[in-house]
C-alpha cells in the first residue's frame, strides 16, 4: 500500500442531501493536517487540489423526491475519471464531500481493478446501507445510492453506465444501526457481508473484520475503503448531518483502520461527510485525519495528545 504516492483529491460536493455544509470538508480535512500526518509516516503525500464537476447535464427524474440529480451526475462522470486516473498512478485519498461522491469513486476503482485484472472489494465504515436506488429513496437524497449503483441495482439510468459492477459478496458494511425498510429488503438474502452494531457488541469488530480481509487476500483483490463521518459515535464525531447514536467508539475505529494498513490492501480511500459547519472546534476533522493516518501505518503508541479547550 504504501510503495505508491499517496494522492490527495478534494472532491468538495454537497449535492447529495439537502444540509448544506460538506463542501467545506476537504478544506477543513487539510487545515486538520492530513498531509502533515502522512508525511510524518514518510509518505510524501501528493496534494492534487480539489477537483471540479463538469456543467449538469439536463436529466429527467425518475422519482420527483430525487434532489441534485443532475449536479450528482456530473460530479460521478468526474470522480469516476479522476478515480481510475488516480489509481494508475498511486493510492488515492478522496477528501469529501458528501457519500454521494463515492457513486464515481467506486465505479471508477473497479474499472481500475477490472483493467488489471483483479477483483475490487469495498469495506463501508457507515451507520446507513446507502443501497438505495433512485426508484426506492424516499428521502431522494443520493448519498444514500452508492452501493446500490455500485453493485448495478436497477433504477441508474440518468447515471455513467458501469464499466465494472461490484459483486454484492465483495462488499462489506460495518458500523450499520440506520437501515431503510427498502434496503432491508434488498440486502435480505445478499451476498453482502452485513456487520451492524448488534454484532460488532456481541462479538467486537475484529473477528468479522479479520475474516473479510482475508477473503480480500485471498482473492488478490483490491480493497476500497469509505469512511463516513457517521460511522462513529456523535459524542466523539458531532461534524456529522446524518448522526446515529451508538457508532463506533474512537478506539474500535482505530483498530479498524490499523488492521486495514497490517492487511496491506487497502489501494483507495474515501473520507466522507465531514460537515465543519457542525463541528466543535475541529475535532471531528482532527478524529478523521488521525483515523487515515492509523490506516496508513500510524500506531496507538504514536497517537498525539489533543486538546479541544477553548
């Protein structure tokens, strides 16, 4: 994972639900010292800027509850561009933005993975399934579609056609306890690997993690990761639009991303939903810079002491 250049990629959107704020995200990601924290594991992170969508394409909805339809379209062409350009060349870090720009990440990951002839798996660190469709939302908020378009549910018509649709059996969701009725539906009887909170109570968050990357091995696939603000507890993440109570504790959200880097396989990454409007003094985008730093080879013994006091 880390004999590629990192590469920093803002993708600053904020169509993908109606709370205005996550277009800030990768500004406030920086000023959190990302790039600082990576060098400092010898990386020599490249930062590339923040990205732009090209102008909306005019698009009827198939739903009318669908919001920023368009803007979303636009925003998937280009991350979908920028992801497979990315990955050809080192191990990109998308800053967002909201979920929705994981639509284009993802698909454009696995055209990657198709074009060198390995299978991508993706890991969802989030509270929500985000397996609707444009036909099924509704909220008709479409950071809530990624895995669905991903794994080429019906309804995407507006969008990119997919080049390389991720199995169902490569994705695993961690961290769920938000999940729509319609999405229950849809993942009853998936392939998926589904880890709730439940679970991750019951039996901690190692063992079932352990288990999906060794099946990511084994495969010789590649790992996409996408890290939702919302995955963690509001108490220690409150920069969040969507929050949940009873995420992921700072400590298990450590240990996740510290297996992701013993793996080795993690070759793209997504911070989402960072929302510094609702932050407290940055702290939240301090938790998400320390978290990408554990997953690329930051130790528990390394961690700096922070102080949020006014």
């Amino acid at each position: 994972m880390t004999d590629r250049p990192v590469i920093l990629l803002g993708a600053p959107l904020d169509c993908g639900k109606r709370r205005r704020g996550c277009l800030m995200g990768p500004d406030a990601l920086r000023t959190a010292g990302l790039a600082e924290a990576l060098a400092e594991l010898g990386l020599a992170p490249r930062d590339d800027g923040n990205l732009t969508a090209g102008p909306p394409p005019v698009i009827p909805s198939p739903n009318p509850r669908i919001f920023a339809l368009a803007e979303t379209v636009a925003w998937t062409t280009r991350l979908f561009e920028a992801a497979r350009a990315a990955l050809a060349e080192g191990t990109p870090v998308f800053l967002g933005g909201d979920h929705a720009l994981s639509l284009g990440t993802v698909a454009g990951a696995a055209a990657h993975a198709a074009e060198v002839g390995r299978p991508l798996f993706v890991l969802w660190l989030d509270a929500h399934a985000d397996f609707h469709t444009p036909l099924t939302t509704s909220s008709g908020n479409l950071h809530g579609t990624p895995l669905g378009y991903v794994t080429g549910r019906a309804g995407f018509d507006a969008f990119p056609p997919l080049v390389a649709p991720v199995p169902e059996a490569n994705v695993a969701l961690f961290g769920l306890r938000s999940v729509d009725p319609a999405e229950r539906e849809a993942l009853t009887g998936s392939p998926a690997c589904v880890v709730d909170m439940r679970r991750i109570d019951e039996e901690g968050i190692a063992r079932p993690l352990a288990a999906f990357l060794e099946r990511v091995a084994a495969a010789g696939g590649m790992l996409h990761v996408s890290l939702d603000v919302d995955f963690l507890d509001p108490s220690v993440a409150p920069a969040v639009g969507t929050t949940v109570p009873g995420g992921a504790s700072v400590r298990e959200a450590h240990l996740v991303m510290e297996m992701i880097h013993d793996s080795g396989l993690m070759t793209s990454l997504d911070l989402v939903e960072l929302n510094p409007f609702l932050d407290e003094r940055g702290r939240t985008a301090q938790l998400m810079v320390d978290l990408a730093a554990s997953a690329f080879g930051r130790r528990v013994f390394d961690r700096p002491t922070r102080s949020f006091a006014a």
